[in-house]
C-alpha cells in the first residue's frame, strides 16, 4: 500500500508541477480558467494528502 501512495502522490505532484508550468510559460490565461484551476487545486491536494499518509506511516 505504501508504494501505491508514494506513486500516485509523485503522479499528482507530476500533474499540479505541468498544470503551473503550463500557465506560466504557455498561456497566463489559463489562471483565470476556473476548471483548469480547481483540478490543480485537486492535484495539488492529492499530492499532499499522499505525502502526509506516507509520513504517518513511517511513525506507526
């Protein structure tokens, strides 16, 4: 299970890093996009849900 999260956090990670990369060298218009924003907003809280999980499980 801890491998499933670590991948899927790096994933996400992966997804919300391309979704700012993107806005900022691509097309700033994107940050006024409201769909666009709420699913890096997903991303970026699935990724730091998944890196607060495998923290706590090291100290179990």
């Amino acid at each position: 299970m801890r491998t499933y999260v670590i991948a899927t956090g790096i994933l996400f990670a992966l997804l919300a890093g391309a979704h700012v990369a993107r806005m900022v060298f691509e097309n700033p218009s994107l940050a006024t996009d409201p769909v666009y924003l709420a699913i890096t907003a997903c991303a970026v809280m699935l990724a730091a849900w998944a890196l607060l999980l495998v923290r706590g499980e090291r100290k179990a």
